[in-house]
C-alpha cells in the first residue's frame, strides 16, 4: 500500500461513509443529545473520585517547603482549591452551555487557525501528565501486589544498574498502562457509574485511613507541633511570609491549571444545562481541598508513628510502610485500601491524561485522529518519554513543567474574557466550522490579532521569574521573583483585563451572532426537560412545568425555548413555521412577529369560506362551484406533446422566475404511449398479461406465492392490466382537525428511539439519493416540529428498510394521510419536501395513477410555487431552493418518462445551475441535483424541436433530420457528462467532501444513457415508418443498443444492489427495467442479425438479478420490476421457440408475422427482407453503401459500431465542433430539416 492509499485509510470517515473534513469531526462536534449523559451526581462523583489521588495528596509538601506551616498550607490549600473550583465553574460553562470541547472554543478567541497553539500546548501536557500519572499508577499497583504477594518486592532486579528502576517497578508501571490502554477504549459519556463506584470507595478508603492514622499517632501529629524539625526548611517570616504564602496559593491553582483550561472537555457531557455548573465546581474544589488536608494529617500522623520514615506524601508508599512495619493481618487491609487508590490513579490518567490529550489532538488534525486514536497517540508519547527517568533524574524538566502557569493563566483568562466579557456567551456554532473568511472567527487570515498581542503582553512579565526559578544561577532580581510568585492570578487577570480593552477599542465583527437555526442538531429535546421525548407532549403533574431553562438555551436559536410551558411555545410558533396565517390586517400575525414577508397567494384548491380556513375543514362543494382539491384531481388522457401549447416556441428565458406555467386544458400524452419508458412497459405488461395464461408460468413456486404472483386479481406492480389504467383517482382519508405532533408518536405506531435509528437511515443511505433534506436543518426532534408531515414521510420512507421493513405498512399509511392534513393546514418548503419523498420512493399499489398520486400532488400544489417568500435566513432560502431544484428535476424526470407535459416552469434558478451550488452551505448532493437539472433542459430542449409541427395532432414534426437532432443532443450530453464530472471532483478536493463521488458519478453514466436512449427510441421508430434508408436503421439500432447496454453495465459493475442500488429512487429502477427491455427487442427477428443474443439475455438477466438483489421483500418496487424482467423475457423466449417451428411459409417473407410479445418499441417494424437487402453475409457482415459514396464493409457483433463510424458515413463527421462548446448555448443546427 503507498502513500496515497495510506492516508485513504487513515482518513475517517463520518457516519455516511464519507471522508470528514480538516476542521470537523464527529468528536470535536457540538455534542448531540444522545450523547451527553452526565448528570449532576456525575459530575459531583467524577470530580470527587479524581480530587483522590496522589498528586493532590502530596500538594502539603510543596507548601511546607515554602517555610510554611501546616497549618498555614492548610489555609493555602482552602483558599487556592476554592479558587480552583470557581475556575473550574467558568470554563465548563462554555462546554455545558454550547456542547464543545476546548479546541473547538479557542476557535471564538484565538482564530480557526491561530487556536492550534493553545491546542498544542495543552497535547504537550497531556502527554507529560501521562507520564507523571502512570508512574504514580505504578506505585499503587506495586502495593497492590505486594498486599497479596509481599514476595513481590523481594523480586530480582534484571535491569541494568543506568536504569533508574527495577524489574518489580516496571512490571506494576506496564500493568498500570495495560489498564489505562483498556480505559482509553471507553466512551467518556459512559463514565456515570464508574465515577460513582470509585468517588465512593476512595472516600470510604481516605476516611478510614484518616482515623486509622489520627489514631495511631494518638492526634494530628508531630507536624502540627514543629514543623521545621520535620520539614528540613527554616519558617518564613515578615514580608517573606508573605510572598511565600501568595506563592502557595498560586502553586495550588496552578497544579490544576492544565485541568481549568480544558473544563469544557467535560462540561460539554452535561445532560441538561446547568448539570455541570455547580456539581463540577464543589466537586473539583472541595474533594481537592478535602485530599490535600487528608495528605498533610497522615504524613504528620506517618512521621510520628515511624520516625524513621519521615514524611511520607504518597499514599500508597504510606500502605507499604504500614505492611511492613505493622502485623501481617495488615495486608488485607493495605490491600483493599490500595484497591481505591489504583482505581482513582487509573481514572484520571484515563481521563485526565488520554481522553483529554485525544480530545485535543482531535482537534489538531480532525481529518485523521479521532478521540481513541488521539488518546493512544498520548498514551504512546507518555510512554516514550520515559517516566522513570522523568521521576528520577530529570529535575529540570520538572521544574519547567510545573512553571507552566505563566502560559496556562494567560490562556485561561484570554478564553473566558473573549466569552463572558466580549461576546456575552453568545456564539455562532457553524461558524466554529468554516475554514474561510465566511466565518464570524476568521479575523486575520485565521488568527485573531487581538488575542495574540493581548496573550504576549500577559505573560511576558512572568518570563524573568520563570528563567530563574529553572536556572537560579541567573538573576534578575527579587521584585521579578515575585511577580512569578503571582503568576496565576495575575496572569488570568491581567491579560484578561488587557484583552477586554484591546476589544474595546478595535472591536471584533458581529458580535452577539448566534445560529438561527440548529445545524448540528445539539439542542434537542434533552434541553427541553418539559417536553416529552418528540412528541411534544407536556409530561403529567408540575414536575418540569414551573422549572424555567432561561439564561441556558442560546437566544437565537428559539426564544421562544426559554418559555416556562410548552403550550405556549406552541401557540407562538405555530407547526407550519412560515405559515401565513389569515386575519383582517395587512400582514399576518405570525409573520409580523418573525419579520417575515408575508405572500398571500390565490388558492388553487377551491373557494372556502373563512370560517372553514380557521377552522381547519374544507367546505362542501356545491354544484356552482366544482371540486378541484388536489387529492380529486384528474389529469386528462390526452394524447399531445410533452410540452404543453406554451411551452412549443423556443424555452422563454424572459419568462419572470416567480411566473408559474398554466397547464390547465394543456394536451397530454397517454400513459402507454410506445416512444416513452412507461409506455413500453406499459405495453409490454399489457403483453405479458395476455400472454400469462396460455405462454407463461412461473419460473419458481415463490413466484406464484408471492403476493405479486403473475395472475393474481389482488396483485401490485407493473404487469397488471389494470396498473396502467387511465382515471384512476386517489382518495385518502383527511382528518383536518389532527394538530400537534405526528400521528405515528401519539398513537404509538414507533417509539422515540425508532425515531431516531429511522431518521438516521435514512441520512445514511437515502438522502444521498437525491440530496433533498439537511440533516443539521431536519433531525427528529425539529422536524417533527415545523412538519409531522414531513417527519412522518421520512420514518416511513425509511421504514422499508428498518428491520425487515416491519413497520412500513403502518406507517406509510399515517404518511398518506398526513400528505393530505397538511394541505390542508399550512403551507411550507417542508410539505413540498414531504411530497417529494414520497413521489420518489413511491409504495407498491394497484395502478400506475395511484402509486404516483403524490407526484401530481407535489407538482401542482402551490407551496412549490411559494419557495420564492423570502426569508431572512441563509441555510432555509437554500433549503427552499434546493427543495424547488427537486421539483424541477422530479417533474421533468416523470415528464421524460410518460410523455405527460411538465408543470414546474423553469425559473432563473434552475437556468443558473452552474453558479447555484457554489454558494455556501452546498454539498456535494447539491452539484449533482445540479448536473441532473441540466442534463433535463438539455433532453427537453430536444423534444422541444421534436414536438415543433403546430400542424399535427401530437406535435410531433415528420419533416425532421433525426440523424442530426439526436447527434445534436448526444455531442451535447458528452459535454454535459465531461463538465459535471468535473464539477463534481472538483467540489469534492476542494470542499474535502468525497461523500459519496463514486456513486454520484455513475449515476451520471447511467442517467446520460437512459436519457439519450428516449430520443434515439424516437428516430429508431421514426426511420421505420419513413422510408429511411438502411444506414440509419442500423445507425439508430446500434446507438440504442448501446446506450441501452451502458445502462445495464454500469449499474451492474458500479452500483452494488446490497449498498447503493437497494436504496436508489424508483426512477433508476424504470431506466434499469426499460433498457432491459429495449435490448430484448434489439434481438427480435427484426435486428437479431446485428447482436449476440446470448450476451444481450445475459445482460437482461442481470438486470433483473439486480432488482432482485435489491429488494427487501416481494412488495418492493425494485422486486416488482425484477418480475416483470424476467417474464418479459419468458415471454421473448416462448415466443422465439414458436417461431423456430417449420411452418408452411417461408421465414424470410415479409408478410410473415413476428411473434406476440417482441414489438414493443416500433409500431411498424422492418421486414425481415431488409437483411437481404444488405447483403448479410453469412459470417454476419454487412456491406454498406455511404452517404459519401462508396461501399464499407463491418461486423456489427465483432466490432464497435462508433458514432464517429456513423458520422463518416452519414456524412456529419465535419457537423460539429468541441462538445464542450455547445454547452454554451441552448441553439440548434440549421440542418434539422
């Protein structure tokens, strides 16, 4: 493996599979609620069980060598972990409050690029932390072991006297690590009860020992009595005192200083804000305070008890003195004293050390390290440093180490002056994303001058004090000495101060933004405790109503959130979000509120009375007013264009974006129509059912089981003669009145957890099909409350692959229903959604009209003409473009495939799709619903001169050059795939958005073909009926032989039926189905001379195993369509061994008949004589006369039937110029007729 497929690898991937980006991963993003669990008691029990633990218990020994008593480092340590604990409150606020860690906040302060330093130095300490933390770790497991096998101590030492340790050291410090590699592995919103065991016992373990130890040495000791005999150091006294006990203080904060900076690591976990305000901040401070004071009485107690053993300020080295020197029934209780210990060491260096260096490192290089990978990054650095040489001979190091307040205070005191002083708690989340100038952070090319000068000055002061407390040999005098005394309290103040008045006077843009939408889906219903999981419901009794969430729900992205009952919120922010709701006055209530503009638009759907509007029900029709609601609509059968009457000039790109094409009365085409896709299936199933009886049996008994056994009255699909039936009309059940939260959660049809593993299936492999919906603007909790609507849609959509596809019948059914409901209620870009989603995948019924009643719903019901209301928001204008995009897209794709005339006109917007998914906020989704978009204007703008003649019935113009219009249309559809590959690519690498390329890409292969096929379907059958000559038969042959061949390949090779294609939208399923069915009547009798025929039945095959493979049971659209496949070709089969039997006229004669079952495509095919006519020889070459002159001979099986090979003899190989150039305009040539 190279380089490149290394770092491939080493890529992550989100949770579509998709490389993430260099600034954002699924770590270091704003925590979801799903996994913040920390509780209170959490809090309070993690910060308890880690305030225990050796570096804590040993805080009195550097006191006491200040010249301080115990007393004196008693009241040092109150004061200094007091301090601790209010440092601890202000920095996890920032992670409680907004769900990040610490290096995404120092985003805000130090810039997106410039907050790599602050970031860095916290990995540096993280590592050496480790390192520190493991070797402590190893002493408890030491008396661990040696609690149960004193022999333990006794073991030989194999290592060479350099080493700073022996064998029995390394073995406990190699366990240790085992245990911390173990603990890594752990998600941290995992640690409630783990926190909650060790807080307990290493409580239970330090009270006994306290009294233990206190009793022993009959009170608090020798050290409370004569501390400098004990401590070796001459008491401070005068102004030394003093400085000494200003010293002690900051030698107490700064031992947490690493932990301070980073609270918001933790705070972020809080399950509910405010959860880690308090518990933290008394739990960090009071179980730190509590070790210390513990620390300082059992070394006092210690060295009175054994004179000889000094003072001893580690606890478990104070359990080995008590083995050894106490009565052998003292081991069981040094071991299970020491238990607690270990436990409590391994915690924080898991915590502390690993997780925290992981979070950081996370945050260094998001692209490639994660939080495990970060952690054993630091775990294996910690290693590598060598802790025993660090705890033994490295005293300089140590010293600079614990002298690195001077660069944490400045940073601590920059981060929460930049977040309560200047921008007031209030933070763009996206913007703490966005690598460009875009975002809010940016400043200076990605640094934040301010906050650069501001952090030199602040510790500047501190550096003479520094080098002399790592070198004393330099000097710089006292008063620089005692700065450094003062280096964390003055260093967080001062460079707060600082900063606060450099942004005074050079202030920051926008300041106070704040997010007005949810994109990353962290404030859900965990933050709303009086709302009941999404159903919205209020929970029963007073138990939430009066608690207020003000002050913790950032203002901006729902004020109204801040409310005290949920029934209020509702009444302010009605379910509809944009609706309009109807008054007396000019503008709306609601739009009046939200500084919305209010549109008022004519209905379509018939003339209510206002009481009906308000009351939400529809008023009766009555004879003088006909029924034209859209569930009742009925679309004439007529045969016409596929364009209507307007639309048969030239496309009119001075057509106003907001006009809308009126199609009522406009000529429609039949449903089977032969020279589109439907309408060839819908022939061919029309012919399968007639034959079913007396030419066809199932190939499989479960075929005749299934509930699509062929012959069945009750049967689905595409081979029924009543699927394609014309008039069918679609009633569903409408409840008017039904308000509030969707239907599938109040009546219990899916639990809230279900919610979330559907919505999370289908952003995984659904929306990717189509790019319709955005996951940040529509997770469960928020979407279901702007649109059951839409939020039922997607459950059931989803549900058709969820567990066997259990719940899809019920829930589609509520999907139906609230189609209809929310017609009738609101009007929003999220009902369109819905019905899009619905037209896309649609459900298996009796009839084509019914299974596609919501693509007449979606298409002309007039929210989709009101995306225009403008909006003051960036990410909901381009949802609402993105969702109109769909609809053009939707409507031209089912226009292409039943010949029926669009509806959705074609605005500014979609005329400029080259520029529209370059605007922020757009995926790579967005470039390919961009590309498909194109690639139909430029089909329609085909069929625009196909359907040209006014003198017909159809349109349809006889006098055509059709080598030429096609030709046009395929030199333009080359271009058309060579620029949107491109794109594509490109806005991958440079959007680092690999997403899901490779599909999109063959996606494009297989739609280009499919819709290249239509218009060559077209000349085939035009040429038949024409006098063509032999040339263009065989040219139209081989080009839809080809295209229909690349279809099949290119879903077969590229689209894998279990990942990709099982998932695809139901119009990839009708292009795979008709190009299976177009190549079975390329090898008719009419063309089999040109074609293999076992290649073109094995290709057909595929097909239809692909269907099959692609199906989750035998209701699904793409099993249906395998069926019908594999009939159809039973049918070929059956029909081709009738005409093998010896009959008494000739085979060659053109009056005989071709077989039921094999003229699907041409209406008047070609005589079997015109073989002949060619001179096939019998090794099946044709000789050919050109255009040009001349006679060309070629093997059509053998050989590559090219275009340019068709050109030269056609005599349009000098036609045309670089497809790419005709991409420019939307001309044709001069010598279509």
């Amino acid at each position: 493996m190279g380089v490149s497929g290394f770092i491939e690898k080493a890529t992550l991937k989100d949770e579509v599979g998709k490389p993430v980006s260099a600034w954002y991963n699924e770590d270091i993003r704003p925590l979801p609620p799903h996994r913040r669990t920390w509780t209170g008691l959490t809090y309070f029990s993690y910060q308890s069980s880690v305030g225990i633990i050796i570096v804590c218990w040993s805080t009195g020994a550097s006191l006491l060598g200040f010249g301080l008593n115990a007393w004196q480092a008693i009241l040092d340590v109150i004061i200094g972990y007091t301090c601790v604990g209010l440092l601890t409150m202000l920095g996890s606020q920032i992670g409680g409050k907004w769900h990040i860690g610490f290096p995404v906040a120092n985003r805000f302060s130090w810039g997106m690029r410039a907050n790599v330093f602050p970031v860095f130095n916290r990995v540096v300490l993280n590592c050496t932390w480790f390192a520190t933390e493991s070797w402590l770790g190893s002493m408890c497991v030491k008396t661990t072991i040696g609690a149960l096998w004193p022999s333990f101590y006794d073991m030989k030492n194999t290592l060479p006297a350099s080493v700073p340790m022996e064998t029995n050291d390394f073995v406990a410090w190699f366990i240790f690590c085992l245990f911390v590699a173990a603990g890594a592995w752990v998600k941290p919103e995992v640690f409630h009860w783990p926190s909650i065991i060790v807080a307990c016992s290493t409580l239970v373990t330090s009270l006994a020992m306290l009294g233990w130890f206190v009793s022993k040495a009959g009170g608090s000791g020798a050290l409370f009595r004569n501390t400098e005999a004990l401590a070796g150091v001459a008491p401070a006294s005068g102004s030394q005192f003093g400085w000494m006990f200003v010293r002690g203080i900051t030698t107490v904060i700064a031992s947490q200083s690493t932990g301070i900076l980073g609270f918001a690591d933790w705070g972020r976990y809080a399950k509910y804000p405010g959860a880690q305000r308090w518990p933290q901040g008394l739990g960090m401070g009071l179980a730190d305070m509590y070790t210390a004071i513990v620390g300082i009485i059992c070394a006092s107690c210690c060295a009175t008890i054994y004179p000889d053993a000094g003072l001893v300020w580690n606890p478990a080295l104070l359990l080995t003195e008590v083995q050894q020197r106490e009565a052998p029934a003292a081991r069981a209780a040094v071991f299970f004293a020491s238990v607690p210990i270990l436990l409590s060491q391994i915690l924080i260096t898991v915590t502390g050390s690993c997780v925290a260096g992981g979070i950081d490192m996370s945050g260094l290089c998001p692209k490639f390290i994660n939080l495990k990978r970060g952690a054993y990054i630091v775990l294996c650095i910690g290693i590598l440093m060598q802790p025993w040489q660090l705890a033994n001979t490295s005293n300089k190091f140590i010293s600079v180490m614990g002298s690195y307040a001077i660069f944490l205070a400045p940073l601590t005191g920059l981060l929460h002056c930049e977040y309560y002083l200047v921008r007031k708690q209030a933070l763009s989340l996206s913007d703490l994303y966005k690598p460009n100038a875009s975002s809010s952070y940016w400043y200076f090319h990605g640094v934040n001058p301010r906050t650069l000068v501001s952090f030199v000055i602040g510790f500047s002061f501190f550096l003479p004090g520094f080098v002399h407390s790592v070198t004393p040999s330099i000097v710089f005098g006292e008063n620089w000495n005692r700065l450094f005394y003062m280096c964390y309290p003055l260093g967080y103040f001062g460079t707060g101060i600082i900063h606060y008045v450099i942004n005074y006077f050079f202030p920051v843009p926008e300041l106070g933004k704040v997010d007005d939408v949810d994109y990353f889906g962290t404030f859900g219903d965990s933050q709303l405790p009086f709302v009941d999981s999404l159903t919205g419901v209020a929970p029963s009794g007073d138990a939430y109503a009066t608690e207020s969430q003000e002050g913790d729900m950032p203002k901006g992205l729902n004020n109204a959130l801040s409310s005290k009952h949920w029934d209020d919120w509702i009444a302010d922010v009605p379910q509809g979000k944009i609706k309009c709701v109807v008054d007396d006055s000019d503008i709306c209530r609601h739009c009046r509120i939200h500084n919305f503009s209010c549109v008022r638009l004519k209905s379509q759907r018939g003339k209510w009375s206002r009481a009906a509007k308000r009351s939400g029900h529809v008023s009766e029709p009555t004879e003088s007013t006909p029924s034209t609601n859209t569930q009742q609509e009925i679309i004439a059968p007529q045969s016409a264009s596929p364009t209507s009457s307007k639309s048969l000039q030239p496309h009119a790109d001075a057509v106003p974006p907001n006009d809308v094409v009126d199609v009522e009365g406009a000529l429609h085409f039949k449903v089977d129509n032969a020279l589109f896709p439907l309408g060839v299936l819908a022939q061919a199933s029309r012919q399968i059912q007639d034959n079913s009886d007396s030419a066809i049996q199932p190939e499989s008994p479960s075929d005749q089981s299934s509930p699509a056994a062929w012959g069945s009255s009750r049967m689905l699909g595409v081979a029924n003669t009543a699927y394609f039936r014309e008039d069918i009309r679609h009633q569903l059940a409408v409840d008017p009145a039904a308000k509030g939260a969707a239907s599938i959660l109040t009546e219990g049809i899916i639990t809230t957890a279900q919610a979330h593993e559907l919505f999370d299936l289908f952003f995984t492999r659904l929306n990717p099909q189509i790019g319709l919906l955005s996951k940040a603007m529509n997770n469960p909790q928020l979407c279901n409350s702007r649109s059951p609507f839409l939020f039922t849609a997607v459950c059931a959509i989803a549900a058709r692959y969820y567990q066997s596809g259990i719940l899809y019948n019920s829930v589609i059914q509520h999907a139906r229903r609230a189609g209809m409901e929310a017609m009738l209620s609101s009007k929003s870009t999220a009902t369109v959604q819905g019905f899009i989603l619905l037209a896309t995948w649609s459900q298996p019924s009796a009839s084509y009209e019914t299974d596609n009643a919501y693509l007449k719903t979606v298409l002309r019901y007039p929210d989709n003409m009101d995306l225009n209301i403008k909006e003051m928001y960036i990410q909901e204008l381009l949802a609402r473009e993105r969702t109109w995009m769909c609809c053009f897209v939707l409507d031209r794709s089912m226009s292409a495939q039943t010949g029926k005339p669009p509806q959705v006109p074609e605005t500014f917007g979609v005329r400029d799709v080259d520029h529209w998914y370059h605007q922020p906020g757009c995926t790579l989704s967005d470039v390919f619903i961009s590309a498909t978009a194109q690639l139909l204007r430029h089909l329609y703008r085909c069929f625009d001169v196909l359907y040209s003649n006014n003198d017909t019935f159809t349109g349809m113009s006889t006098s055509l050059n059709y080598q030429v219009v096609v030709r046009d249309l395929n030199w333009r559809l080359d271009g058309w795939s060579q620029i949107w590959e491109r794109n594509l690519r490109n806005f991958s690498r440079d959007h680092q958005d690999q997403g899901a390329l490779d599909m999109y890409l063959s996606y494009l292969r297989l739609l280009k073909a499919f819709y290249n096929l239509i218009p060559l379907s077209f000349g085939l059958h035009h040429c038949t009926i024409d006098g063509y000559n032999k040339v263009d038969q065989i040219s139209f042959v081989t080009r839809c032989y080809d295209c229909a061949v690349t279809a099949v390949k290119v879903t077969k090779e590229e689209l894998p039926a279990s990942s990709v294609f099982k998932f695809t939208t139901d119009q990839h399923v009708v292009a795979i189905t008709y190009s299976a069915c177009f190549l079975l009547k390329l090898i008719g009798p009419e063309f089999r001379h040109l074609f293999d025929e076992d290649q073109v039945i094995g290709l057909v095959e595929d097909a239809a195993n692909l269907l099959r493979d692609a199906s989750d049971d035998e209701n699904h659209i793409p099993y249906l369509y395998s069926i019908f496949i594999r009939k159809h070709l039973a049918l070929h089969r059956s029909a081709r061994m009738r005409s093998a039997k010896p009959t008494s006229s000739s085979s060659s004669s053109s009056s005989s008949k071709t077989p039921d079952g094999v003229n699907l495509m041409i209406a008047n095919p070609i005589q079997d004589t015109w073989a002949n006519d060619l001179n096939v020889a019998s090794d099946g070459s044709i000789n050919l006369v050109s255009a040009m002159g001349g006679t060309e001979t070629f093997r059509p099986v053998q050989e590559q039937m090219s275009f340019d090979w068709f050109d030269s003899v056609l005599g349009l190989q000098n036609q045309y110029q670089d497809p790419l150039s005709l991409q420019q305009g939307f001309g044709w040539p001069d010598q279509l007729s």
